[in-house]
C-alpha cells in the first residue's frame, strides 16, 4: 500500500488501541472486538508512524494523509470552534470522555506532557481533545476536566458537540478513528491514538496515546510540521 505522498507502506499500525469504559476487555465480548477490529480496518485507522525514531534531523516529510472535514463543536469556555478555526496552525488531537475509567486519563496526561514540551509554541500549536460522550461532557463539565490535567486554556481546547451521532461520525469518517457506542451490555469503545495535523488540516501522523514515547515522537512532529513552508 502506498502513502497519499507516494511513499512506501505508512499504515504499519491499522488497528489503534481500544478503550473501554470500565477499563480492560470483559469476558464474552470476543465477537464484539471482532467487529471493533473489522471497523478499524475498514475504516483504515491511518497509523502513520515515525518509525521509532526522533525527527531531528531527519529531512524527509511526513506523509500527507486525508483532510479533516469541517465540523462545528463547542469548547469547554462556550466558543464555538470549526476546523476553519485551526486553520494556519499546526495541531494535535485526541479522543477522550470524562467519565473513562479507562486509558482516557493516561492519554490525557500524554497531551499535557506535549503541552509542556511545546509551552514556548502556544501560539503556534494547538492541542485538542474531542469528547466521545458529549450528552455528559457539557463546557463545565470539560473545563473541570481541563483543570485537572492543568490545561492552558489558549493551547489546549476541549472539544463537545449536540449529540452522540455526530461527534462519532465525525471521528470515523474525518478522523478515521475507532469509535463503538456504548450499549446496554458494552461500554464504548474508541481509539486511543493522537493524531499530528497540520496548518492545512491534514493528518499528517499518528501515535499510540498509551505509549510512554509518544509525547517525544507529537512534539518531533510538531516541530517538523512547524518547519514547513506553509501551503498556498
């Protein structure tokens, strides 16, 4: 498979971590990660990845996936924030709620260690976090959730929409992200990648939010992604 730039196979990674409400994988629901599976390959999960390696010095670009699609959600002051809004920076997103027993704090710590990596870029860079359980996750309930990870409010928005629906559309066919509805039997399921985008809206990398390199590898991105020359 070739990367949208031409270069040779980038989806190293098709099947991103999966997250549960109430934590690791109950007994029984073998069929159900089956279908999990199945939908991050479909969907294709874009897991671009740097190889293991620190992008310094490292003069080769990192491949251009996909565009966001527009959107409209609320972040976690009241403002309304399309991916207009983002355009000209570069910026980081991930996918959480606040009621995760699960990896959603760990991810969240990660993002805060890019925010204190990139302290000096705040004005540059954006870190965002899209609530997957918006009918909970109202503005107040994010802004507290901003404040115990220490979230500068400028760097980092906490994002929320009208409903369920459209918040998880939006990840899988924008973001090309798992994401499973929580049923009557199953807690929800999603991704538990963050994603690298640029000043254009593309995604331009990914990193498994679980793993303790991954701020080192987003801020790496970053940084590259900040030394390009700004599309036309």
């Amino acid at each position: 498979m070739k990367s949208p730039s031409g270069d040779s196979t980038v989806l190293t990674e098709p099947l991103p971590p999966e997250t549960r409400r109430k934590g690791g994988p109950r007994r029984g629901n073998g069929l159900l990660l089956a279908g999990a599976i199945g939908l991050a390959a479909i969907v294709g999960a874009w897991a671009w990845r740097t190889g293991g390696r620190e992008r310094v010095n490292d003069a080769k670009p990192l491949p251009v996936g996909p565009a966001v699609p527009d959107f409209s959600l609320i972040r976690q002051d009241g403002v309304t924030v399309t991916r207009e809004t983002l355009m000209g920076q570069v910026w980081v997103a991930d996918f959480i709620f606040t009621r995760c027993a699960g990896p959603c704090p760990e991810i969240s710590a990660r993002m805060r260690s890019v925010q204190l990596a990139l302290a000096e870029r705040r004005d540059q860079v954006r870190l965002v976090s899209f609530s997957l359980d918006p009918k909970f996750d109202t503005p107040s309930v994010l802004r507290h959730y901003a404040k115990r990870f220490h979230a500068d409010a400028e760097m980092w928005w906490f994002l929320t929409g009208q409903d369920e629906t459209t918040v998880h559309d939006l990840v899988r066919r924008g973001f090309l992200q798992t994401v499973m509805p929580a049923t009557e039997e199953e807690p929800l399921i999603h991704s538990n990648y963050l994603l690298v985008i640029d000043r254009a809206g593309r995604i331009r990398a990914s990193h498994d939010g679980l793993d303790p390199t991954a701020p080192s590898r987003v801020v790496a991105d970053v940084e590259a992604l900040l030394a390009e020359s700004p599309v036309s």
